[in-house]
C-alpha cells in the first residue's frame, strides 16, 4: 500500500485510493463492492453525474511495459468529456500510477447518451417500451437510477462502446510512446493502443454477490423455469437469446418425446404379439428393420416434419415477445457509430449527417460476390476433395490389406484416417482464418453484420461437410478448455458424417438406428462430461490454486485474478451442438423414436451445465444487445427444411414402404418419382405454414404499428416547428 | 336547356349552369373542359379552396327513380363539411335538380388532407420526395396547383375514397326514401344508396384532352418507351405498374431471344453438317428430337433457370425506384379508414387513436386456417377429380369406339370433353363468388389486402390446374368483350393443360416442341386479335353508333356517354396472360429456343395493343396508389422456382442426356437420383441468388433509412414539446 504514496498523476490525483479501497472492504463485506467517489476516479464533468459510489465496471489491463506517463494519458482520455475527443467515462488507476490495471466506471450522463445512440428501449411513463431519448429522460422509469434504468451488461458493454470509439481529434503523439507510434487524426485509439501492446485485455467485472444470487436462481435447486430477465440483466441479450432458446426448444421437445414413448410402446407391443404368433421363432426381434416399426416410423416421420415448422415459427413469436421485453427491438446500430475496423473515406453519412467513414453498399456486395462466394466454394471443394481422397484411400487400402494381410498392412488401414483428420484439422484452422479476413475484408458497417457474416461462412461451409461441422464443434470446445486440440477428436469426429453415410449410401435403416441410438447416449454423455465436469476440475484444481482468493486481498488483486479465468469462447460452440441436436432430431428421428426423449433429458441437465459452466468457469463476456438469434435462426430453419428431404428419403427405405409398392406393382423409379412428388409437396406446406403464422404476436405488432404511427406524426410536426417558432 | 329553369333545389343554386357550361364549350373547344365555378356547384367552405373554375372528376349516375329531394340531399351531403358527417367535396346536379347525374368535384383543402391520410409522398422543398404533411403543405413544391400537384388519377380516386367513406352521423332518413331504408348511426351512407337503387354508378370522367395526348405519346408512332410517368398520371399507380412490368419484362426477353437465336443458328448448322455427313438419307431433318439439339437445349434450360431469378430481383428494384418517384412507397392505407365493407365492434384503434371498427387479427387468421384454406382444398380437390373423371371417361369411350367403331360410338368420344368443359366452367364460376364470399368473410381491414387474398385464391386454384387457368384467361376477356362465354374456349383450352401433359405424362419432347411452336404463333395471334380487334370492331360498329357525340351536346350527355363504354374488367386477365407467357418461357423454353424471340414480337405488339384498349375501348377505372404489383409479384417468383423443376424434367427426358448415361453405366434410377439432386443444387442456387441481389437500389435504401432516421429524432423531439412549451 506504501505504493499509493508514490502517485501523483492520475487526473483528479489519486492519493488514498488504495486505503480506501481497503477501508471499504472491511467495511462494507462484500467482494465486489462500488469504490467510493471521489480521490483515485477522474473527475466527472457534469453535476447530475456525481454520485457518492462509482462501480467499477471493466478493467483495463495494461502491458508490462508501459510507463506511468502513458498511463496518465490513458486515464486523462478516459475520463475526458467527448467533445475533447475523450470518452466521458470515469477511471481508477488501481492502486497506483504504476500498477499494470485500469478500473473504469461510467457517470450517468455517457451512460444515457449512449443508451440513446444504441436505440435501446426502455419503460416509458405510460408503461410502455419506448426508445430511450436522452432530452426526455426524465418521463423514463428509473432514468436517476443507473443500476436499474440499465442492466449491468449494458452499462459493461456502453463502457467498452465508449472505449472502442476513441478516436483522435488531431495528430497526437502519446507520451511515453516511440515516434513510430504517433497516432494520426481520426485513428482509432483503442486499436492502437492494443496493437502497440499499451492495451493487453479489457473485460468487464463479475459482480460476485449477483452471480451468487443469479446461480442460485439458475442452477443451484430444482427449479424449472430458467430466470431469463436476471441473464438478460447480468449476461446481457445475446447469452439471454441462448438460454431462451434452449429454454424453449427444451419445452417442445416434450411433445416429440410423448410421440416417440408412445410408438416405441406400441411397436413394442405389437412385436411381442408378432412373437407370440409365430412362438418360437425369435429371429423376428433380432431383425430390427421388421414391419411394426414402420408404421411408427412414417408417423415420426410426418410428425417431426410439421414438428419443426411449428416450432420455428412459435419461436420467432417468442422471440420478439422477449426483445420488446429486453428493449432491444428498436435497436439503432445503423445510426449508430461504425464498428472500429470499419474503413472507408470519410465523409458525412447521409441518413445521420454524422461524419464518419463511409463504404458504398455496391462496393461489399462486389467484394461478397466476386472474392467471398468463389473462396467459400473453394474450400467446400477442397472438403469434398478431401472427403473423396479419403474414400478412394481407403478402398485402397482395404485392398491392399486383403491382397497381404499382414501386420503391416493392418496398420496402414489406419493411415486415410489418420491422413484426413490432420488434413481437415489444417483446412478447419486455415479456413477460420480465411473466413475473418474475408468477413474483415468486406467492411462490414455493424458488429452484427460483422458476427452474422462471419457465423453463415463457417456455418455454409461446416454444415455442407458434416466433418467439418463435428470438427469445429470439437475445436471450440476443446482449444477453451485445456488447450490440447486432439483430445476429444476421435470420440466425437465422424458423428454426423458417419450418420449420413450410413443414410445416404450404404442405406441402411436398422444400422442408422442402432448407431443413433448409441450416439445418443453415448456422445450425450461424453459431452456433458467435456462440456462441464473437465473444465471444473481443471478450474479447480489447476487454475484455482494459482487464485486463491481472501478477504484481506486488496480489492484490485481481485480485479486482476478474475483474468485468470480463461475467455469466454462464445456461442459458437453453444448454437451449434443444438444445431447437431436438432439435426438429429428432425434428420434421422424417425428411425429412433426415443430421441427426443433422449435429447429431452441431455437438455434438462445441459441448461444447468451451461448455466454453471458460464458463471463460475470463464471470464464475463462483453455482450452487445441484439433483438434475436442472428443467423442462427436461419440455419435452424434451414434444417427444418433440409429434414423433409432426409425424412422422404428414410421413408422410401423402410422395408415397408418398399414391400408396399412391389405388392401396388410399382417400379422403383415410379415410387421415388412418387418420393420426390411427395417431398415437394410438403416443402410447400411447409413454405405456407411458415407464411401462414405470423412472425410477432399480435399484441407486438400493435405497439410496433403505434411506434410507427406516432414517430409518422412527430416528423410532420417537427417539419412545421421551425415556421411555427 | 328550358329544363334548368325548374331548378330550385341544389344547396347553393344552379339557376343557369347548363347555359354556362355551353358557353364554356364554345369557347374553350377542348371536350371535357373545367366547368366554371360558382352556380351550380355546391359552395367551398374554406376561401383557399374557392378557384375559378372546377374540374369535374367524377360522375354519380343515379336510379331512373331517384326524386328531386332525394337528389338535392346527397348533394348537399356531397358538399357539407366533413365535422358535419359530409364529404366536403363539390357536387353540381348536371342539366337540373331531377336529371340522373350528380358531377363531382373536389376542393384544394379536401384533396390534400385525403393526400395525408393516404400517405402519398411528394415533392419537398429540399427536392426529396417526402410523406405530404397539410400543415406543412406550404413546404412542398406545387402544393397550391392541384393538377400539378396530385395526378388526376389520384384526384379521381380522393373523390371515390372520400364518398366511400361517408358515414351516418345520427339515425338519418333520407327524403324520398321509404322508412325501411333508414340508416342508423354510422352506417355507410354510399354502400346504403346503392343497395337502395340511388346510387347506381359512380365512375371518373376521361379527360379527352390528356387522353389524346396520353394517346399519341403511347401507342400511335413508333416510340420505343412508353410514357409511363404519364399513364400513371392519367390511370393511377395499378395500371401504371402492370405497364412498367410489361415493358421491362419485354426488353429482358431481349437476351434470352438472342441466346434462342443463336443455338437455333448453331443447331441448324449442325443439322445440316449432320445432313451431309450421312447424305442422302433426310430422315434425321425430320427427327425432331435428333442429337444437335441437345447441347442447346441444356445450355437454354440452364441460361432460362438463372434468367428468371436476376430477372425478378432486377424487376423489384425497378419497382422499388418506381414507387419513389410516384410518391407511393410510403402509402398509409394501415392508418387511414378501413375499406367500406370491413365491419367489427366500434372500438378506438390503439394504433391511430381513432374511432372505427376493431376486428382482431386472430379471428382472422382463425377464419383463414379454419374456413378459407379448407374451401380451397375442397375446390382443388374438385378440380383433381374433374380432371381424373375425364381422363377415366376418355379412356371408357376409346374402348368403346374401338369395339364398336361406329358413327354413333365417334360422336361419344367427344362427350367426355364437352363434359369436363361444362363442368370446369361451372366450377370456376362458383369458385370466383365463393372465393369473393371467403376473402369478405375474412373482413380484411385494407382494400389491398383484400384484392391480394382474393386474387391468390384465385390463381392457387387456377395456376394449381391449368385448365382452370386458361378458362379463368378466356372467361375475363371473352366476359368482358361479347358477352358469349364460349366464345374462345375451344382454341385457348387446354393450351397450359396440353403442355403439361405432354411433358409430365406422355413425356414426349418433341411433341412438346411442335406443340410450343404451334401454341405461341396460332395463340398468340389469336390473342391479339380476340384483344383488341374485335372490341375495336364491337366498338366501332355497334356500341359507336349509339353513341356519336357532336360537339354541340351538352357537357352532361357527354358524361353521360360515357357510361356506355364497358366497365374496365381489371387488370387480372391482362397479368394472367403475362404469367402464363412467362410459364412458356420458363418451363417449357428449352425445348424450343426460338419461344423468347416469338414472345418478344408478341409484347412489342400487346404493349401497343393493351394501351390503345384501355384508352378506348373501356370506362376509366378508378386506381389506388399502389407501391408495388402486389401478389403477381409472388406469383411470378413462385413460377420461376417452378421452373427448376420443369427444367430439370425436360433435361433427364432429353434423349442425348439418356444416351450419355447409358454410356455411363448408370441406371435410370440412379439418373433420377442425380436429377433431383440437381434440382435441389440449383433451386439453392436461386435461393441465394435472389437473397444476394438486394431489393432495392443503394439510393432507393438510403433515402428510406434517412426518412426512418429523422422520424425517429422527430419522435424524440416532440415527446419534449409539452415540458418546454
């Protein structure tokens, strides 16, 4: 502590901070608690913003090697008001003009004005949503009180909007910095800070005492419902969309899983009953493609394919429902300041009048069209290449095996196995490359653009090749946990590929059920056990020891330990595990009527697994608000279309269907050209269904309507105000 | 003349006004002139309105019945103000207070605040076209010229939108009218009137003078464009579309026909090589389905898949460019009245704040589900079995006729035919009154709903069987034209039905190839004359006669006159015909390459055609400002994926592809397999396609996200107007 005595620097001069620090924790008990106002934060610059604590918000960690004076600098542009090219935010040297971490808060003032820029909506004096208008904050619910007008993961991500968009009012050299690093009018500080090294890390602050009561509200006792508002409050939108969805799809599994109990009992039934007739002859339960099954198995089939309509559709309803809920249906990202990497020549954006860089729409749709769609329909081919190498490998292999038979030869059937996964392995890691500088390259204007670019092209290309898909499904996983790539690869690596091959060539129904069903259960298990149970050891008795925590730390040894934890890797891996899920599901299910009651039961524990592995094993992520899934909706609709070709496909081989058509006198072209009539006609319904239900309950479109109406009025009003006046 | 003396009634005195209105003819000399203002025309209640002279812009043609105090009430409810139940517009009673006419005109203040409620955009000061505001209307450009101002389509239409929308404001008994015929307190006064026989017709007058020069710009020289900025100013935004439509469709047939020309070029080259080759022996000439063709053939169906994608995409941004300069992409039919024939419980709309009748959206989409898509079912399965009945019946009396081979068993063979034909016409004449019963029954809140619902039950059931199609074609035309239903039925009949089959079941391509061929020159021409030359001929030689006009009639027998040209029959059968082309084209092109350039003549031509006959040969409709082409559009798009298939057909028939797959060594249904594959790949292809091509052009979406941006801030804006005031 004899540190803070060296301090003289920080804007607003920080003397005390840390004693006082430590005077509050043993005061106040809990661990995270607001730093007092005051000495160590940068003076705010309005009246209205003061209040007596200031919550520490994000940390900013700093390079080992970087001088006070920059520091200072740092602290000074933080805390500076934006029309000198600051950021309006308060910040909080830790516990000297030396130490290696930033503390940032936020005064009430940025944190409304932001609100206002990123179009969030908040309760009105009448009770409704409104977009929140800064000028009018007063009408707004709570508006005096920041902890409840904004959630935490908003007022988190405003701090990391205001940092992002630092930029310089003129060319600046930053004290303490070579030549070299002089930033030019109009660069972007934070990107230039990081990539100078000065910034090594920003993430926002887990408040101990709201995880403790969100755990317990989440996964801790029996409870049924999840409680989304609190995730949406502490996690932010984007991770609230996650757990709605699962939350949700959860819930629907039930009616699939009662369908599927009911068949698997009658076929059941009626297969005892075909024993009994022909008592005696046991062969007929070992042939798992026998009749009864059938008759299930088109039911499943047509259920699970209304099913997944259905189901999209109420979620789309749900969905908007809850982004009126959150506030985040109006969301004004394209008004709003560009994301950092976006580039263009500067001029005045014409919607907003704003300067700011602009980037003709002819310009990315050239780009997407002529660099993006031919490099993504490259490495598709280099897949099926691989894929093809591997098969025409094998079969040589295989042949070489038969014609020596040695020893030697047996380990060579190992190689095209070998051979392809390093090989997909290489092409996964490269393509993730590729794809972000594509994305990078096309110059997306907004974040979302940006994540829903980045996510369909890994998406086209790793869904188009089920390989790739498991690959990546393992990849995320796997490189978050315990760094060791390969670890996981042959448990997982070929499920969905091998499910298709089965389905597709060697056209096999009773194999395809059997290998479902063991995946099912097996993969399942597995899963939850990578998923959750590893990282918890590993958290527990690898990295904890290393962050042993006591009251008596210093409350910025606590900031700094939070980031030990390793980074949240996303959702990625999150969406598409259900993605694989409900492939399963509305591929194969009607093969295996048990697994929605299989994936029924994953889900239930898989929400608390999720739940727990988010709030206790990773840093907090930085969450902008979003109004919906993204482009994850989209792949999942896709599939529910995709899932009419596959169930056509399974019926025209059920032995049934098959035996039906040589009794009818059908030629095998007849009945698939009858297959093909059929899944055409049901992709209509399908296609009439999804048009039919609207997107957004009613009562939604009603306020929406009444949003528009009114903001109508305004703008004839408004026009006529400057002759009124 | 002497009957004007008699007089005494029309609110605000008609003492000489037919003697003014011939005075004006002889001065003037133009044919439908502005009647002089002041007696006979009810008065304007604003001094702004008052001009000098008055347009007439509609004629209400009452019953032969009708007492003069019947007369003088509805003009007086015609010209009382708005706050009085009327619908502040000008009326003038004709020659006197007891002839069967009613002129009506409309003033500048009521023109203008129907323009608002419409949501018609025009013309700001800054040179942006802008949603009309009345209180500003100072600020936008022409705004005191009400023919420069709106266009007479939109005049006319504000005139009918405005007597439609008349309401009882108390219990009411009309004079002259019995008890029965009481209206109650909100009753729809114009629809009352017309039950009662008072009213029987309301239409908008022709402008002579514009018409000519509508005339001259359109269909009488050489011109390659037409003027569409003029049709829409003289018919209204519908009209104008279908037009615009028309016109770009045909100049994008110009590739297709060069690629058509083309390969007929190169085939016929090669045929003749092929010819030389073998010389001597002309039977491969003959062959219609001989190998050169096949190159072509594939190379035309794959051209004519993407074709129809960029096609459509180009076409919706030419329309979204189009409905920004027509003032009509911001139309705000969901906030103005709902159309005359919705009902439901008084109630306030929560949107608009308005007192109208509430009907909730769910008891629509109940009715849809429960009621209308059932019907509809019901229809289509009525015609399946229609279908299956005479096919059955062809079959029964071919084998009857074999047996017996004689005169009378010949004659049977025609009885199936005549059969189906009755039974189709019936159908389709209950279905048009039972899908306009259903599309009511679904009390659809706008009018343009209710046209798109009813116009997609129509063509579902229509285009699902193209023999109901085609007698849809025939029965608005031939309806419309002579009067005799049968008149057409026996050449268009069966033409779509015919190709369908010959492709789908006899699978016979160069039947299909002749048949094309023959259908688009004999039809076509058929078309054309049925169209336009005989109305032209009925015309001239019948209705004229009746009605020859001298320059010495009085204003009124002119706008009486007419009333003797035909109702125009709508834009249904003019669309259907594009549709159907349009089907030609996609489907069934690649049979025949030369179908692009046929059609190309064919619309050059029909351009011409359809414009003379709207001009002239019909009564002016009356036109909604519409923003796009409604539910056509879809249709179009859905016949384009259509075409995928039919494409794919035609290919797996070509007998070069089966040569190369016997070639192979595949079997037919592993070929089979490959197609639908195929077919899969380029329906995704489409898909993509038409979501990367963007709906509207760049300045098209910036100037919408501009008019979004500044209603938001204007919204923001005037929430603080009451604090500051």
């Amino acid at each position: 502590m004899s540190k803070a005595g060296a301090d003289e620097g920080g804007a607003g001069g920080c003397g005390d901070s840390a004693k006082q620090l430590e005077a509050k924790d043993e005061k106040g008990g809990t661990l995270l608690s607001k730093l007092p106002a005051g000495p160590g934060w940068t003076k705010v610059s309005c009246p209205c913003c003061f209040s007596e604590r200031v919550e520490p918000l994000v940390v900013v960690k700093l390079g080992g090697k970087v001088g006070p004076e920059t520091k200072r600098w740092l602290i000074k542009m933080i805390g500076a008001p934006q029309k000198d090219g600051g950021a309006a935010l308060l910040a909080h040297p830790g516990e000297d003009a030396s130490g290696d971490i930033i503390v940032v808060s936020a005064p009430r003032c940025t944190l409304l004005r932001a609100a206002e820029e990123l179009g969030l909506c908040k309760t009105y004096r009448s009770g409704d949503m409104e977009a929140f208008s800064y000028n009018d904050r007063d009408n707004f619910k709570d508006s005096d009180n920041m902890e409840a007008f904004l959630t935490l993961a908003e007022r988190q991500y405003i701090v990391k909007y205001e940092l992002d968009g630092l930029r310089a009012q003129k060319d600046l050299r930053i004290p303490g910095l070579p030549e070299s690093r002089m930033l030019q009018k109009r660069d972007n500080i934070w990107q230039k800070l990081s990539s100078a090294g000065v910034v090594v890390d920003t993430f926002p602050l887990h408040n101990r005492k709201k995880l403790k009561d969100l755990g317990e509200a989440w996964y801790s006792g029996n409870q049924l419902a999840q409680p989304l508002d609190s995730v949406n409050d502490y996690f932010g939108s984007a991770v609230a969309f996650y757990f709605s969805f699962l939350d949700f799809y959860t819930w629907s599994l039930l009616t699939p899983a009662i369908l599927g109990l009911t068949i698997s009992y009658f076929s059941g039934e009626a297969q005892k009953e075909m024993v009994d007739s022909v008592s005696g002859s046991k062969v007929i339960i070992n042939d798992d493609d026998s009749g009864p099954m059938i008759s299930g198995h088109m039911l499943q089939a047509m259920f699970s394919m209304i099913w997944s309509t259905v189901f999209m559709e109420l979620w789309k309803r749900r969905s908007s429902s809850l982004s009126y809920r959150w506030g985040t249906m109006n969301l004004a990202e394209r008004f709003a300041e560009p994301r950092p990497n976006f580039h263009g020549d500067l001029g005045v954006n014409p919607v907003t009048g704003r300067m700011e860089p602009l980037f003709p729409e002819w310009k990315r749709d050239l780009r997407m069209v002529l660099v993006s769609v031919p490099v993504v329909g490259l490495f598709l081919g280099l897949v099926v290449l691989g894929m093809m190498c591997f098969y025409w490998g094998e079969a040589q292999v295989k042949q070489l095996h038969k014609d020596w038979d040695s020893l030697l030869s047996q380990a060579l059937l190992y190689i095209p196995s070998v051979l392809h996964i390093v090989y997909t392995n290489m092409l996964g890691n490269v393509y993730r490359n590729v794809a972000q500088s594509l994305t990078e390259y096309e110059n997306h204007r907004e974040e979302s653009a940006f994540e829903n670019h980045l996510t369909a092209k890994i998406l086209v290309v790793s869904s188009c090749f089920p390989l790739l898909l498991s690959h990546y499904l393992i990849k995320c996983r796997v490189s978050s946990l315990t760094g060791s790539p390969f670890f996981l690869q042959f448990t997982f690596f070929n499920n969905f590929a091998v499910l298709f091959h089965i389905a597709f060539f060697k056209q096999d129904v009773p194999l395809l059920r059997k290998r479902l069903a063991s995946l099912l259960i097996v993969s399942q298990l597995v899963n939850q056990v990578t998923e959750v149970v590893i990282p918890f050891l590993v958290d527990r008795f690898i990295s904890a020891p290393h962050r042993t925590e006591s009251e008596d730390d210093p409350q910025e040894d606590k900031f700094r330990n939070q980031r030990t934890l390793p980074v949240f890797p996303g959702l990625f891996a999150e969406y598409i595990e259900l993605l694989v899920q409900f492939g399963y599901l509305s591929l194969f299910s009607c093969v295996y009527p048990l697994t929605a009651v299989l994936l029924l039961i994953n889900n239930i524990t898989e929400i608390r697994s999720d739940a727990y592995k988010i709030c206790n094993l990773f840093r907090k992520p930085f969450s902008p608000p979003v109004a919906n899934m993204g482009v994850w909706q989209v792949a999942f609709e896709v599939l529910s279309f995709v899932s009419v070709i596959s169930n056509c496909w399974l019926l025209l081989l059920s032995p049934r269907l098959q035996e039906l058509c040589r009794e009818g006198g059908l030629t095998s072209t007849n009945v698939l050209l009858l297959a093909v009539l059929g899944e055409h006609v049901l992709i209509l319904i399908k296609f009439i269904m999804a048009a039919l239900i609207p997107d957004e309950p009613d009562w939604i479109r009603k306020k929406r309507e009444q949003m528009e109406y009114t903001s109508m009025q305004a703008l004839k009003e408004q026009k006529l105000q400057p002759e009124v006046s």
